[in-house]
C-alpha cells in the first residue's frame, strides 16, 4: 500500500532482545523524554534499566520481596515508582538506585502505578480494589485519598491532567474528573487490564478480558471502534496505539502482535501476525516519539525492542 | 495565689508584686500566702515546667546530654564513680564459697523493686508456701556451708507443705495415710471394699464377708491408719464447652437425668477452689453444676454414724450405704428440708416427664385408623355431669387432686376442657368463618340464594350436602361458597400451600369450583378424611381465598409478595414416611422457579444486557458527584470543583453574607404578599437590588435557598415595620453600608477577605502612643505581648473600644513590620545603592531568622524563669545585631554576593 494512504507498517523486525530476566517480564516501559531507555519488571523481583537502541542493561534495581508488577516513570526520568507482590509502592531514585520511598498501605498485591504529570501525586491500583493516591511532595506517607468505587481488583490506571482513569476487573472504566468533580463509570463489561487514552483525550483505547479492543468516546461512553481477532481472555495484555495514533497495537496470549487500523478496524498484514514470542506478551508499548519502535515484554522472559528495517 | 487570680488583678491594674496590694491585714488565724512568690501545689504547671522526682525526692528525667532517664551521683548510682556492675574474679581460694552469679547481682534497686513487685503479682499462694514453710527451714541452717546446702536442695525436694499439712504431720499423720481414728484390719478392709465398690458398681454386697473372714488373729491385734482419701483429679478444662457438659452428652443427660451411670464418690467439688487435707467441702465449693448429686450428697466426708456404728465404717453417699443391704435410718432430706422417712431413699434423679411419658411406660396399641376425638370425651363428661352431684364432685375431684402439676401440664387438658369438666359456660372461641360473624338468619339466606343459583351447576357436590336451609350438620360434607371474582383473584395469586402439594391441588381446584359456575370440578373429602374435617378444610379454603387473593392495583404496587410464607417447622405425626409428590404440581413449581430466576436475571443487569448488546453508551454509563480531596487538586493544580461551603468558614459568611441576604429574601416575601407601607419597601428595595446583583449566579444562592425559613420570620419583621429610635437607625445603617461594601468587594471573589476593607479603614485612624511604646520597646511581632496596650486601652475605659482594641493590635504588628523593614533598607541605602534592589529578600531572610532566634530564645527564658517579666530584660535589639552584620560587608565598588567580594580579598 502507499505509505500516503495507510497508516505506517508496524516495526516488526526484532531489534534487540532483553532477555536479562530470569522469569516473565511483566511490563516494559519507555523512559519520558525523547524514550532512549526501557525499564522492564518481572517476576524475578527485579526491575532493569535497558538501553533501548543498544540493548545493553545498565542497571539492576532489586528491592523487591515479591514479583514487580508495574513500573511507572516520572516526567523528569529521576525516579520511577514500582510495585507488585509485596504490597508497597517503591519510588526509585534512578542514578542512585535506591528507595526514596516506600509506600504501604495496601492490602493486596498492587497492580499498577502510575505518575501525574509533574510526579507529585502517585497513584497505585491494587488488588483490594482500591485506588490510592499518594502524595509525593509531602513527607506524610499516607495517602490523600482513597478511591473505592471498583468492586474488584484495579488492573491499570492512567492519569492526565484532569483526569484519572481506572479500568478493574468488575468490567467497569471510571474516570476520576477532578474539573468536574466527577466520577463516569461506563461499564465493560468484562474485565478491564488496560486503559490508553489519545493524546487529546478524547477517546479510550480499552483493552478487556473477552479478546476485544474497544475504543471509547470519553464524552458519552460510546464504542467508536471494536478491534479483535487476538486472544485475550486470561492476562493482563495491553493495547496501545501506533505511531501518530493511526493503529492500534496489541500483543497476545499466544505471542503474535497484531495492529489494527484505527479508524476501519481492519487488521493490518500481515493477517496473522507471526509468532514473535514463546508466551504471553504481557505489555505492548510504542515509542513515544520514533515511528519505527516498539517494544513487548513477554512471559516468556524477554523483552523485545521491534524496529523498522532501515 | 492562683494564676487565674493573678491575670484578673493584672487585668485590673494591680501590680502583684507591689507592698500594698502584699499587705497583711489578718490578726487571726493563718494569713493567706503573699500574691507574690507564694507556689500553689495544686496550681497547673505548664508541660516543660513540671518535674519528675522518684519516691525519695531526686530529680528524675533529665535531659539527653544531662544524664537521661535517672543519672548522676545522687539518683541511681551507688558511687561517686558511677555504678559498676560485679565484675568476675577468678580466685582458687574462694571458689567454693563462689556463687553462680545471678541476674540479680547486676540490677539495681530499683530492679530489684521491679522484679519483687512482678513476683507478687505472679502467685501469692506460691509466695505465702514459700515463705511460711522452706524459709524457716533454710534460716535455721543458714549457718551450714555451701556444699551441704546445695546437696540438700539436690537430695531433699524442697518441702512445700500448706500450714495444715505440718500440723498434721506434728500430730503423727504421715504422708499416704488417711486422716482419723487409727482403725482395725476389719474396718479397713472394709474402707477398701467401699473404695473399689465405688469404682465398680458391680460388686456384690456379699463380698465384705467373704474377705472379713480372712482375718488372721496377728493382723487383728494391730490398729491401722484409714485409708488416704483418694486425691480429686480434676481434669484440665481446655474445650470451649460449658460447666458440666461432656461432649457427646443427650439432652436428657445434660439436663442431669443421667440413669445411674457413674456413682458419684463424694460431693463433687466444682474444679478451681483447692481443698486441703482438712478442709471439708464447704456449700461454696460443691459444684453446682452437678444436678445428679443435689439430693444425695453428704456433707461429710467420713459420715457422722460411723462413731456410733462400729461394725459399719462408710465412705460414700446414703445411696451406696442403703444399696449394701442395711437397713440404716437415712439422713436424706427433702428439698424443703424435712427428713426422708426412715427406709426410703431419696432418689437421686429428678422426674423428667418426658421420659416418664415415652420411654417408661410405653404407649398402648393404637388401632390403626384412630384418630384423636376429645369431642367423645367431653360428651362422655357432659353426660356424667348429668348424672347425681356425688359423682360429678368425684369427677371434679380427682385430676386437681391427684395430678401432680407436672402432669397437668402434659396431661392436655386445655382450659377450655377444664371450664367444660367444671361446667363453666365456655367462652365464645374464635370463629371459624365469615359465616359465623352473621347472623342466623343472614347465613340462612345467603345459604338459599347460593342454592338456588348454582344448584343445576354444582350438582355433584350439593348431592351430598342433604339441604344448606338445615343449616351446619357436622356430619354432612359442606363446601363454603367464595365470590366468584375473588376466587379467580385468589386462582392467580399467592399459593398459600405451596409446601403441600396434595393441599394445594386442592384449593386450586375448591377455587376453580366456585370461580367457574359452571365447571365440573367437584371435591370430595379424601378417603381417610371424616365428613367434619373435610368441611373444615373446605372453610379454610374459603378463608384463604380471601386473605391470599392478590392485592387490587393501587395497593399492589406498594407491597410485594413473600416468595415463601413461613409457618415454622411443620411437624409430621408419627414416623416419617416419604411424603408422596405430586408430579404435576412439582413440574408447575420448578417451571415457576425458572421463570422467576429468568425474571431476576433479565431485572438485575440492564446494564449487562446493555453491554452485551454492544449498546455502550447511556446504557452503560454513569455519573455521580465525586468530590476529590483538596490537596488532590492542589497537586492537579486545579480548582476545587466544588467548594463545599461547610469548610469555608461560616463566621466570615454569615457576617458578610447574612446582613445582605436576608433583606434580599424578605424582600422577596414581601413582594409576594402584597400591601407593605411603601417607604419601607423602597429602602429594601434599593439594598436587594445590590445585593441580588452580586449573588445571582453563584453557589451561595443555593445555600441561601435553604435558609428560607428564618427569612421568613425576618420578612415578618420588615412587614410589621415601626420606626426605631435613631441610634438604632442609625447603628442598622451604618452596619448596612459596611457590610454591602464588604459584598461588593467579596463577590468578585469568594475568599473571606472581608477582613481587609476594615483594617485598612482603621489603619487610617493614627494610634501614637501605642506605637511608640513599642518602639521603645523593639518588641517583633513574634514576641508581641499585649499587656502594655491593655493598659493604655484601660485608661480609655470604654466597651466599645474592645474591637477597636484588636484593629490597633493588628495594625500595630503591621507598623512594626513595616518599621523594621524600612530601617534595613535606610541602613543598606546609606552604604551603597547598589544593594537595595536584591537586599529586602535576603533581609527579610535574616529577619526571620532573628525572629526565630527571638522566639527560641524567649521560649527558653520561659522554661528557665519562672518571672515573666524577667523576659523581656533578655530580649536582644534585633535590629541594631543586623546592621553590624551588614556594616562587615566591605564598601567596596562590587554589587555581588558576599563570595565573590571575599574572594577578592583573598587574592590582594
């Protein structure tokens, strides 16, 4: 196809492979900024800083008793929070590869963390079905509130400036609108493990647990488009979008990644995808800024850096 | 002197300390301590001026750098050098004299004291054993060396008698021996017949004699010691059962009916309170929970008789004594306390009527076919009561006499059989239909009319029924008549015996008869049913109709209807037979069942069927309020969606907000009822429209909304309008003018800055002498203490001048403020000019860390002095410190920062 009419091809030639894990990577995520780094947490309790175009580790940062279920970066690439098994958040300092903080309060393993914008609020979402919001500029260790609407485990969170998104496992996606002092649950239906929103905020690309995509209209709740042809009924994968947010990408239970156009919802070729990894891929993530990058992370215990041939 | 009392006299303007408020009047008794330097032990002490101090006086808690919790020479320490533990010394010579060291060795009194009060604490029986038994002994061999005490507490266990025990043994009882008359082989032989017997019931009364015969004539010379008595075991309770109750206990057994299972020895005595040697079980030891031994029990544990009885030596319970064969005069006794006739015992289980009525006397045969028919009894009675006087009192006699209570209870009389056996007239019971509520006559017709209308349709049930004109024959079967309209009703609605099928068959069918005239349903009374019993199943049909017939709409909707009715457990007569299911009926109730359940499912998720529509949207979406913490926000960097107005806080509110408000309201109320004197409502009029103007659109409308009941009273009060006297007019007014002000300067914005308008208008009004005595002073606005403007503000004695007083104060502070920065400023102006524009910044900096200092250092002179006004002696001159600290900074021609210029130096 023309590149002028279709969107851009997914990067499908393997770059480098991270395989420094011992156990499934449960998330990879690109630094901010211009992303020239992955840090990546897995089941082997720890979390590894990656240099992404060299595939090189620089950095092991164990603290971890249980396995690391989230990594979220700050704005600024200084500290980064995880969290997994043991029940605390842990707020890195990147250079010195220590804990600034570590934050208890949660009763049940924490699936996700996620920053604000400026890193001043950090919000992890747990298996007790709680959103806690954390204050990161005080000293006080409790957290500024408590979000307890979700009936069951909070699989993913993401936070704009106004806004703050959950999606649980009891199938609903509430947005937290702090403008408005709002909160919209629309219901799923099934389970929820991921939210992505655009960059304009405007729409929700929702991944749940019936091997379906969804893309929602965040102003009335409505599905613009569905994209399926993958499987995804038991792990937590993640769909993301494609560059310039004109595809959408999401990795599989049985390790193909596919890519949908996002206004037809057409596969993209090749239809199937090939088989790139031996198990589930765990986290989809696109390069925020490069057109031809992407990484998945994989139970399989690497995590792959995609690139376009060039 | 108390605080207080001091604060008022300062108040006032009495200066405590001086001779003449100090003067002593009192000639007699003891004068009142002196205002000044007087301590009142009962007076409060602030936190950091109270003391610690241990029981012999000496000071406790010192600081961290000053020796902690207790230090120093003349706290804990034993020496000047300070305490030091025992120390290990190896020596040859006095090693057998060497101890092991102990824990306590390296503890200090106050240790110790711990550890002597832990030990009370812990067991006090322990403690008085010890103390009264070993600690006589080990202080007569105190004198004993080492060896021999330690081969002695190895060899001999140390003796831990009670007192009763050493008095015993003082008297020659031996450990192992009963306690009593040394006895004869014969006796004790005997005693251990008795002991083995109580252990195995199954010994013969003939046993005794075979062993006494034994007897060897050595054996028989010598007296014996009794028999100890055997030690109570009382096993450990670790179960979570209750007193008495073994698990695996009956009902029955539990109750204390136990047959005669295990002879009880003694009186049991409840677990928990020890007895001694001695000690006889007293009333509050016995347990009693013990049901089986209440009557039995004898108090003594060697029984009274034995002295008189030589031949007989018993231990044990009257039941044991009278079941070996004797004849003896029991000493039993009755619950009421008189003695039990000689040669009868006392039974030791109570009566349980239960067990009296099922299981000792087993129930006659009954005929198969036989039912329960009190009616034949009672006319066998009413036709006795017929019969001569004499034998109707017999009659009346015998069950109140000869039935104990128990058995009146059981034995089913109910009262109204009881008031027919006396020949009371019974009282009207409880009627069984809607017929009986009519009259004779009424019922008559209704019963014709219903005879005539359906008698062609119903033909086969009103052949069996002879004539309804008759009226009520019991032995004819008689099927009531339901309305039609509310048989169909009572058809669809609820099924009251949906737990009997065969019932329910019934009824359904009993309501299609008589809904549908002309169905050819017809009910007959069931093979084993008599004619009576079918009639009442038949009313209790019609009644059921009635009560069960659905709801009519506009109830209905108000009420829903219970899925199951409880009537309690249903008790089935005799065995239990599987009950017979009635295919039909069963299907209807599980293809109700699913219905229903399809019915909840469809009801419970509309939203889910939504989702699974894929009609996402409205469907699927909800919004409620939600309303984010503040400090939330504030780390958005957003605005508080909603202000909530309970934390905005209301004194400013209703100060700025109630004076305009509530003329804007009555205004309103006004304007709705009509006929007001015009000029009143012109003045409102002008203030509403102000007002309105600025609080038409925002949230605080709302709140006003709500206020609407204590406006109302307000609009009363302008409607009956009088002209006031002029203060108050002019008091109202000038209020109004300030406050409107306010409003208008608020309601641009929310914020309580109502505060501002008025300081700034009183900050106009010059205060001279206030001002300049704080200058003199160089009081800072941290170390600000009013008492100096009190004064002067006493000297103007007036009331109104409080507010004012509070305006001067903040002004004052603000002035002072001002004063200081300025003066940096013509101190850094006169050096360079260069400095002023980055100076104020970092002035203020070191002012504030001189205000700091300031206040640390008043804080501590606080804690230090116990004068106040010692204080303000030791305040530094703040801002004559700080210009010196500038005047170090060389003049030289560079406007940089303090390093460069040092910098410079260096290098020249």
């Amino acid at each position: 196809m023309a590149p002028s009419r279709g969107p851009l091809p997914l990067a499908r030639n393997l770059h480098v492979t991270l395989d420094g894990h011992k156990g499934p990577v449960n998330v990879a995520r690109y630094a901010k900024g211009s992303a020239k780094y992955i840090l990546t947490g897995g089941q082997d309790r720890t979390v590894r800083l990656w240099n992404a175009s060299l595939g090189t580790e620089i950095k092991v940062f164990a603290a971890h008793g249980y396995e690391v279920l989230s990594v979220a970066v700050a704005h600024d690439n200084a500290k980064f929070a995880s969290s997994g098994g043991d029940r605390s958040i842990f707020v890195w300092d990147v250079t010195s590869g220590t804990t600034t903080r570590r934050l208890p309060g949660h009763m049940g393993k924490i699936h996700v963390v996620e920053f604000n914008e400026d890193a001043s609020v950090l919000a992890s979402g747990s298996f007790d079905s709680t959103v806690r919001l954390w204050d990161l500029r005080a000293q006080s260790r409790a957290p500024i509130q408590i979000l307890e609407e979700a009936r069951d485990a909070i699989q993913t969170i993401h936070i704009n400036s106004t806004t703050i998104t959950t999606g649980s496992v009891d199938g609903y996606v509430r947005a937290y609108d702090l403008r408005k002092g709002e909160l919209r649950s629309d219901y799923i239906g099934h389970p929820v493990t991921a939210v992505v929103p655009t960059q304009d905020s405007e729409t929700l690309l929702v991944t749940s647990l019936d091997s379906h995509i969804r893309l929602i209209d965040t102003t009335n709740g409505k599905v613009l488009n569905g994209f399926t042809g993958h499987t995804n009924s038991s792990y937590r994968c993640r769909a993301c979008f494609g560059h310039s947010e004109a595809t959408v990408v999401c990795g599989d239970e049985n390790g193909m990644v596919w890519a949908w156009d996002l206004l037809d919802a057409k596969l993209l070729q090749p239809n199937p995808p090939p088989k790139v990894h031996s198990k589930v891929i765990t986290w989809t993530e696109h390069h925020p800024s490069d057109a031809g990058e992407m990484i998945t992370s994989s139970a399989d215990g690497t995590c792959k850096v995609w690139r376009h041939p060039t | 002197m108390t605080s207080r009392l001091k604060r008022k006299l300062g108040d006032i303007g009495v200066d405590p300390s001086s001779a003449r408020a100090n003067e002593n009047f009192c000639l007699i008794g003891t004068p009142l301590p002196p205002l000044e330097k007087s301590r009142d032990t009962g007076e409060f002490v602030p936190l950091w001026k109270q003391e610690v101090r241990d029981e012999k006086g000496r000071r406790r808690l010192h600081g961290a750098f000053t020796g902690g919790f207790s230090a120093g020479y003349f706290n804990t320490v034993g020496s000047k050098e300070g305490w030091t533990p025992q120390t290990f010394v190896s020596s040859r010579a006095d090693r057998a004299k060497k101890k092991a060291a102990r824990p306590e060795d390296f503890m200090d009194d106050e240790d110790l004291q711990d550890i002597r009060d832990s030990r009370k604490i812990v067991d006090t029986t322990d403690e008085m054993d010890l103390t009264t038994g070993k600690q006589a002994e080990s202080q007569d061999d105190t004198d004993a060396d080492p060896l021999t005490a330690t081969l002695q507490s190895a060899m001999l266990p140390p003796s831990k008698d009670s007192i009763g025990a050493r008095i015993l043994k003082k008297m020659g009882w031996r450990v192992g021996q009963g306690i009593g008359p040394r006895i004869s082989l014969k006796q004790r032989r005997l005693q251990d017949l008795r002991a083995s017997s109580m252990t195995d019931s199954a010994l013969s009364t003939n046993a005794p004699d075979t062993a006494l015969e034994e007897d060897s004539d050595e054996a028989n010379k010598h007296t014996y010691a009794p028999r100890d008595t055997p030690v109570l075991v009382v096993e450990r309770k670790d179960n979570s059962h209750g007193l008495g109750y073994q698990p695996g206990m009956s009902l029955n057994d539990s109750l204390g009916t136990k047959g005669g299972g295990g002879p009880s020895t003694a009186p049991n005595i409840s677990s928990g309170s020890g007895l001694g040697a001695l000690n006889d079980a007293d009333e509050d030891d016995l347990d009693v929970y013990d049901g089986g031994s209440v009557n039995t029990r004898s108090r003594l544990a060697y029984d009274a008789t034995d002295d008189h009885d030589g031949e007989r030596f018993a231990l044990g319970n009257s039941n044991l004594r009278s079941a070996s064969g004797h004849n003896l005069p029991s000493s039993g006794k009755y619950r009421d306390g008189t003695a039990v006739l000689s040669g009868f015992v006392l039974s030791g289980k109570p009566i349980m009527e239960d067990r009296w009525r099922v299981s000792w006397y087993p129930l006659p045969d009954i005929p198969p076919g036989w039912k329960p028919d009190p009616k034949r009894v009672w006319s066998q009675i009413q036709s006795q009561e017929q019969i001569p006087d004499s034998n109707k009192e017999n009659f009346k006699g015998d069950p109140t006499t000869v039935l104990p209570h128990g058995k009146w209870k059981t034995s089913g009389f109910s009262t109204d059989e009881r008031g027919s056996i006396l020949g009371e007239t019974p009282l009207p019971s409880a009627p069984r239909s809607v017929f009986d509520y009519m009259s004779q006559k009424d019922r008559d017709r209704l019963k014709n009319i219903a005879a005539s209308l359906h008698s062609p349709s119903t033909a086969g049930i009103s052949d069996k029924q002879p004539s309804p004109t008759l009226g009520p024959i019991p032995a004819t079967p008689r099927i009531p008549r339901t309305d039609p309209r509310i048989a169909h009703a009572a058809l669809s609605g609820f099924k009251p015996f949906a737990t009997d099928p065969v019932k329910q068959a019934r009824y359904t069918a009993y309501l299609q008869s008589q809904a549908d005239s002309s169905s050819t349903v017809t009910l007959e009374p069931l093979p084993h049913q008599s004619i009576s019993e079918f009639n009442s199943e038949m009313e209790e049909y019609a009644q059921s109709a009635i009560v069960f017939k659905p709801m009519s709409g506009a109830m209905a909707g108000r009420f829903t209807t219970a899925a199951v009715v409880e009537h309690g457990p249903k008790v089935i007569e005799g065995l239990h037979t599987p009950e017979f299911n009635d295919g039909p009926s069963q299907d209807n109730a599980a293809s109700s069942d699913a219905e229903n359940k399809a019915k909840d499912e469809k009801e419970l998720s509309p939203k889910e069927n939504a989702a699974r529509m894929g009609m996402y949207g409205p469907l699927t979406r909800e919004s409620v309020p939600w309303q984010p913490a503040r400090l939330l926000c504030k780390r958005f960097g957003l605005k508080d969606p909603n202000p909530e107005p309970k934390t905005e806080d209301p004194t400013t509110q209703s100060s700025s907000t109630s004076f305009s408000q509530d003329p804007s309201s009555s205004a309103s109320d006004s304007a709705l009822a009509s006929g007001t004197s015009p000029a009143d409502y012109g003045i409102i009029s002008t203030t509403d429209s102000g007002s309105t103007g600025t609080s038409t659109g925002g949230p605080r409308d709302l709140a006003n909304v709500g206020l609407g009941d204590e406006d109302d009273t307000q609009g009363r009060d302008t409607l009956t309008y009088e002209r006031p006297s002029v203060d108050v007019f002019k008091a109202i007014f000038a209020s109004d003018d300030e406050d409107s002000s306010d409003e208008e300067g608020a309601s641009g914005d929310k914020n309580p800055n109502a505060i501002n308008p008025n300081t700034a208008s009183v900050a106009a009004v010059p205060s001279s002498v206030s001002s300049a005595v704080l200058d003199n002073q160089l009081v800072g606005p941290s170390i600000f203490k009013p008492t100096f403007v009190r004064r002067e503000a006493r000297t103007t004695t007036t009331n109104a001048d409080s507010d004012k007083k509070e305006q001067k104060e903040k002004k004052e502070k603000k002035k002072e403020k001002r004063k200081a920065i300025a003066s940096f400023m013509d101190d850094e102006t006169g050096e360079s000019l260069n400095l002023v524009v980055e100076k104020p910044q970092k002035k203020r900096k070191k002012e504030k860390v001189k205000e700091k200092k300031e206040t640390r250092v008043q804080s501590k002179g606080s804690t230090t002095m116990d004068d106040d006004d010692e204080m303000w002696v030791e305040k530094p001159a703040p801002p004559s410190v700080s210009a010196s600290a500038d005047v170090k900074m060389p003049t030289s021609i560079a406007s940089e920062a303090l390093r460069g210029r040092k910098r410079a130096v260096d290098y020249l």
